[in-house]
C-alpha cells in the first residue's frame, strides 16, 4: 500500500499591521486576508469622496448610501483580485462604487434624478469638489487627453463622463442626467469631435 500524503494548504502571507497611515495597498491585502479593520479604514478614508461625488450624479443620497454599503461589501469579497501592480485603489473603488449605481438604475422604479453637473450652489460659489476619481479617470496629470476634457463645456463633459468613463448606456445617461436619449447622442458626438479636434 502506497503511503497517503496529504497536501497541506499554502498558508496565505500575512499581510502588515495596518493602522490610517497604511497605504492603500496595505489596506487592500489586510482586507483580502479578511482584517475588517482594514476596510473600516478603507471606509474612513474614501466613503467621503465617494459620496461627494455619486451625489453629483444621483440626487437621492440614500440611495447613494446603500451604492456605497453595496461598494464595500464588494471590496471585502472581491479584494483579492485587487492587483498592486497595475490598479489604483481609488480608481478601482471608484469603478465598483458607480457600477452599485448604476444597478439601481437599471432596476425597475429606481429613484435617479438629474444631480450631475445641476447642481447650481456649487455652480455659483465655485465650490465643485474634486475628488481621487476626476485626477484618475481623466488624465488630467497624463497628457492632451485631460487638458481636452477638461476644457468641454460641463454639458458635453457630463455626457462623456456617464457614457465613456462610467459606462453607462444611452438609455441610461439619458435618465441619470435627466435629458432625451436624441440629446444625449447629439452631444456625445459633438463632445467627440471637440476632443478630436483638439487632439489633431
């Protein structure tokens, strides 16, 4: 009889404590081997951006709460396919945490209206918060691309945010931003040509 052996399961490293010094990417390997404080510190520190900014693109914060509940329960499931090497942790974050909102968009009767780039306090007293999303997801420190974005005007900037940036359909830019599915088509297209111009 051939003698049994067993194979014993590689010990995951232990990732370092963490404490709200710790890196994002310290952060995000105590959170993969299941540190909730880890993401409570997560939480700490990009809840507030987050909800600054869905805020701008749904006007109804409890459901921007549950999005953001729903972003960090994916993160605690999802935060071993976080990869240090080529992701931003906000970016990543960001990326979950509109996907959570835009799913309630697309379930029946979700309550979105109109907020992105309507909001004419800000508007007026020039207060619009930048947040670790618009550094990452526009460029705006690589190159022509940022430059170009930036100087659209808010109407084509907002379109080009929901469809190409968040990814959301025509359908659904159409109800997030609160304008006609024509409107929206019209304006991509004229965004794109600007940023084509531009880029020539």
């Amino acid at each position: 009889m051939r003698p049994l052996s067993l194979r014993l399961p590689r010990k995951r490293p232990h990732p370092p404590p963490v404490s709200p010094s710790s890196d994002d990417h310290d952060l995000m390997a105590a959170v993969a081997a299941e540190r909730v404080e880890a993401l409570r510190l997560l939480h700490d520190r990009h809840a507030p951006w987050l909800r600054a900014r869905l805020l701008r693109r749904c006007a109804d914060p409890d459901l921007v709460d549950d999005a953001i509940q729903d972003t960090f329960v994916a993160i605690w499931r999802g935060a071993r396919r976080y990869s240090p090497q080529g992701d931003d942790a906000a970016a990543w974050i960001w990326t979950i945490a509109v996907r959570r909102l835009a799913s309630a968009l697309r379930r029946p009767g979700g309550r979105w209206i109109a907020a992105a780039f309507a909001d004419t306090a800000l508007a007026e007293t020039g207060a619009r918060l930048a947040s670790a999303e618009d550094s990452v997801l526009l460029g705006v420190e690589h190159g022509d691309l940022g430059g170009a974005l930036a100087r659209l005007s808010p109407e084509l900037r907002a379109v080009i945010q929901a469809t190409v940036l968040d990814g959301l359909t025509v359908r659904e830019a159409s109800r997030l931003l609160g304008i006609p599915e024509g409107t929206v088509k019209t304006r991509l297209m004229r965004a794109k040509a600007r940023l084509r111009e531009e880029l020539a």
